[in-house]
C-alpha cells in the first residue's frame, strides 16, 4: 500500500477553534492539505481546549492525548513543553504505518529521537526560534518565578534543538528562520505562515482609529500594548482601539487613564478581523523578531494602512507593504500622515496582491510542504 498521499501531523495543542498564532498556523495548513488531496492522521496533545468535530472533516482520524502537566516535569532537563507532549499511545499510533510524520514546532519532538524512527521521513515545522523566543519573554514577565521558568526554558531549549538533526526537513515558518536552522541543519526550507485568507480585500474610504491586537495575556503583546498607550497615544488626537484577550491589570488602568484608547477584551476572532478591515491604520509594534506574526498577515490580507517597527518585518518579505517606524516620535509623525489619508493607494494595493498572492498563498505553501512529503 502506497502512503504518498497520506501524512501524520502531531499538533501541540487542539488546533480548532483557530483563534491563537499557533493554531492558526496549523488549522489553515490541515485545511491547504485537505484541499490537495492529502488524507491526514491527525494527533493532538489536550489541555483546556475541547475535542473538535470540525476536525474530523478536515482529516481522515483524529486522535487526543492528555498532555502531562505534573510540576515534577519542570525539573527534568528537556523543555517542559517538550516533555510533557509524550505519549507511548501516539508512539503506538505513528508505528502502524509508514507514512510521513509532520511535527508542528519543538513542542512536539519527543519521539524524534526514538530509535524506531530512525529511517522515517519526519518534517519538523518551526514556529519559532524557541530558546530566543523564551529568552523575549523572560525580559518582559514581571512575575519573578514566571521569568525564571521562561529563562530555564530557554536554556533547555537551546539545548534540545540538536535534536532536529534527526529530522528529514525543517519548514521554517519564515526567512529570517531558515537562515538562522540553516546554519546548524542540512534540508531546510521556508514554508510561510498558512491564514484564513484567500485573496486581498480591503473597505473602501478611510476611518477615525488606530488597531491593534493581540493575546494580551503574553508578555510580549502586553509590552507592546503599553508601549502604544503610554508612548505613541500620549496626548494624541488619534483613537486607538485595542482588542484581545486576558489584559493585565497594568493595561487596564493605563488604557483608563488615557482618553485617546478604548481596549475590548475576549472578542472572538470575527470580531477582531472586522475590527482589522475597519481600521484606517492596524499599528502592530513587537519586541520579538522570531517567527512571522499572523496578526501582520491579516492586516495585510484584509486592512488598510499597517504601521510597524523593524522586529515586526524584518527578515520576513514583507518590508515594502508596510510603513515602518522604530520609536514612539516616528510612530506619532508616520500615524499623523495616515490618518488623514482618503484612501488606501491603487499603486500600493497592487504591489500588496503581487507579494502576497506570491509567497503567502495556503495553495502554493501546501504545494511546498507535500513536496517534503516524498
């Protein structure tokens, strides 16, 4: 029996509803798959998102398993969220055929290194540079034992990643990614984020507010929240509306405190993409420059004006469609300029399609990705 269509993805977490970076990543790439003929086994690791019959639509079986949460794992020397994503049932599982195994991120490689996979051809999707990434969230937690974990992490991670020398190929989510899984590993290629979009939209005219949004329960968005409201909205003229879910009480009170900023929390994710094509400008300042940011992809698939700092862009071919700004002054000067524009330029909107339709179509990355496939 041949198995040149059939594919084993092992996700970190349930990837429907997609209404977080990860799962958007994962859930859009399952449904590119499906379109194209693959049949999917998929494999997902649960803990607080419900079983999802969506899923079965999309994929041939679907299997669960509890992901082991005990705090002992913490003082093991892999990454806790390595450790505990195993499974002797997915083991079992994955052995009873020998199609391809795709794991999405470094969460999911415990078994990448079981003897038994030896010769298996196993693609490891990265979303991340991980260790970098822990090591950015580290700086920005304020909480003293959640920055030690975040730092531990780190350390354990840099640590783990050799073991992606065991994988037939890497998928880098972005440029900057494969070059820097370039320089330790053979076979790496870059495979862009899969998104909800299909084409480039955007409303006509122009609107009265700034957007941003993110989960706000993760330090990197949180900085980048307060940034905007204390720094670039400080005495502004402007609105900002700020949109995700579980602020920090900091952010609450800062955004209270600031007359120009109207922050809504727990919006479901239509919502936010109708918040995201109103806008006149989506302002999406980071501090992390791993991965790509789906929050970027949207702006850019569906609204109007995107206005970003380096991090955001760099390394990522997105550089052109955006206006880049790289402290709260160039922010507020690049923001006073597109608020009062009328419309989004037709020059503009044609070099957005051009780029996007090119290197961050779900079709043309699902094309890439089945090649890995064998």
């Amino acid at each position: 029996m041949s198995y040149s269509k059939r594919v084993h993805i092992i996700s970190f977490d349930v990837p429907c509803p997609p209404d977080y970076g990860g799962v958007i990543d994962v859930y859009y790439k399952l449904k590119a798959l499906h379109k194209a003929g693959i049949r999917i086994i998929l494999h997902c690791f649960e803990y607080g998102r419900p079983q999802s019959e969506e899923l079965n639509k999309l994929c041939e079986e679907v299997f669960y398993y509890p992901r082991q949460t005990t705090k002992s794992l913490l003082f093991n020397t892999l990454p806790y969220i390595v450790l505990s994503r195993q499974s002797e049932e997915l083991k079992s599982n994955l052995l009873k055929d020998d199609a391809p195994i795709l794991m999405e991120g470094l969460h999911s490689t415990f078994l990448l290194t079981a003897e038994e996979f030896d010769h298996r051809n196993i693609i490891v999707r990265t979303h991340n540079i991980e260790h970098e990434y822990y090591e950015n969230l580290a700086k920005v937690e304020r909480n003293i034992f959640k920055r030690y974990y975040f730092y531990n992490e780190a350390g354990k991670l840099k640590k783990h990643e050799s073991v992606l020398k065991k994988a037939a190929s890497i998928a880098a989510i972005s440029s900057n990614d494969k070059k820097y899984y370039s320089s330790l590993f053979e076979s790496v290629h870059c495979i862009s984020a899969f998104h909800p979009f299909e084409e480039v939209s955007y409303l006509p005219g122009r609107s009265d507010f700034a957007f941003y949004h993110g989960n706000l329960s993760v330090g990197e968005n949180n900085e980048a929240a307060l940034f905007l409201v204390n720094k670039v909205f400080e005495n502004s003229q402007h609105k900002l509306v700020i949109a995700g879910s579980k602020p920090s009480s900091e952010l609450v009170k800062a955004a209270k405190l600031n007359p120009a900023v109207e922050l809504l929390s727990d919006q479901s994710p239509e919502q936010i993409y109708q918040l995201i094509r109103e806008a006149q400008c989506n302002i999406l300042p980071t501090f992390q420059s791993t991965g790509i940011k789906l929050k970027l992809l949207a702006s850019l698939f569906s609204g109007r004006f995107c206005l970003v700092n380096s991090p955001m862009v760099i390394g990522t071919g997105l550089e052109s469609l955006c206006t880049i700004a790289d402290t709260a002054e160039e922010m507020k000067e690049r923001l006073d300029r597109i608020m009062v524009m009328e419309s989004f330029p037709e020059s503009e909107l044609i070099n957005r399609k051009r780029i996007l339709q090119e290197n961050f179509s779900n079709a043309g990355n699902a094309k890439k990705l089945i090649s890995l496939f064998g």
